[in-house]
C-alpha cells in the first residue's frame, strides 16, 4: 500500500529483456536505499513492483507480461525520469489517500496550461474508469495523489502546485504523453458490495444507495 506522495525522481538506467514478453527494469536512485531490502514492494510510476536486487545506487525489478500490457514501461529508455515511494509503513501519516499501486488504465495528457507558478493539466478519461471518478475526489497519476479539480464526461483536469510539479515527474509531461490511472479504491469496493445487499432470503441489505448518499457517498 502507499500514500501517493512520491520520496524521489529516479532515472531509468536499462531495460532488458530477461524471458518471454518479460523485461528487467533498472533504476538509478538515491533517497529510497536507506532501509531497502529484497522483496520490498516500491512503486515506480505509480505501479506496484518487487525489488529483486539492489546496489547503493540502483535498483532492479521484474516485469511480467501482465505488468507490460497495463503500462507505459515497454516505452521507456535509459534516461527517462519516473517517479519512486516506498510502500507505507504502519504508523505513518497518510499524506495522500490509499492507493494500492495497481493501474486501472492509461490516460493522454489533453492540455497543459501555466497559471503563474502553478499548473492545470487536463487528462483524458477512459470509459472503463469514469463510475469511480468524482468532483474533489482523488486520483493517482504516475504514483502521484491528486485532487480532481474539474470533471466532464471524457476528461478531467487536476491543479498542480509548484511544489509537486517540480519534485515530480510532471514538469516532464507534453502534450500527447501517456500515463498511468489509479482511482481510488474505496468506489471498487462500494461497487463490488452493492449487488450482495439483496442474497440473504431477497431482505433488503443494510447498504443501498439511498443509505451512501445519505451518509455523504
């Protein structure tokens, strides 16, 4: 699990096919070494990933088939920036929302438009995702949690301070540009629930939802 609050930019230093439709993945990194350990799940981009090894300076995971069909890395080169956290530890502050490093799908960058030292970039809204995505709700683009600022039927926009445009990979983004979507995984779960609320004997459940609107859902 993390929190959408990215530690680190990395740089992607190789990838290199390692089996059939597989690739190893090689990222150059500083900040996140400091207790990392074989086997830790670390989220490059906003996908879930588990470090097969390391040195002081670079890390190494495995993509399967799965993972390349759901992402951008099969696009990715030497050089290209990505942005890196660790998963959450129990105890900390959960800073951005819970996200789960588990891609929904790919969205296009629509627009990019300066307002002053901040930023509004508009992304495109795959039709697969559109029932979990709300006004004000969260989003994780890249790994990172943000809050959607505006919402129509096949786009949605997500206001940038200047902070997380410059420590993120976001100052990168053009025109054109594709990128991970998670959406926040309370609304997969209300979705899944719901049609479970009638199986004991027909009885209405104790959720519907007239009960989630009425409690602020």
């Amino acid at each position: 699990m993390f929190t959408g609050i990215i530690e680190e930019v990395g740089i992607v230093k190789s990838l290199s096919i390692i089996g059939t439709n597989q690739l190893e993945l090689s990222v150059g990194c500083q900040l996140i070494q400091g207790d990392l350990k074989l086997g830790d799940s670390v989220a490059i981009n906003g996908v879930c990933l588990t470090v097969t090894r390391f040195s002081k300076n670079q890390v190494w995971f495995d993509l399967s088939s799965e993972t390349l069909s759901k992402t951008t890395f099969s696009e990715k080169h030497s050089g290209n920036k990505v942005n890196l956290e660790r998963a959450l530890k129990l105890g900390d502050r959960l800073g951005g929302h819970i996200v789960q490093g588990h891609v929904d799908s790919c969205s296009r960058v629509l627009n990019i438009k300066e307002m002053g030292s901040f930023y509004e970039l508009d992304f495109s809204l795959p039709i697969d995702i559109q029932k979990y995505v709300i006004p004000k709700g969260s989003i994780t683009i890249n790994g990172i949690s943000l809050t959607i600022a505006l919402l129509e039927k096949e786009m949605f926009r997500v206001a940038i301070i200047p902070h997380t445009f410059q420590q993120t990979t976001l100052s990168d983004l053009k025109i054109g540009d594709d990128v991970h979507i998670e959406t926040d995984v309370i609304a997969k779960y209300i979705e899944r629930l719901l049609p479970f609320q009638d199986m004991n004997q027909n009885r209405q459940g104790n959720i519907s939802v007239d009960f989630l609107k009425k409690h602020g859902f």
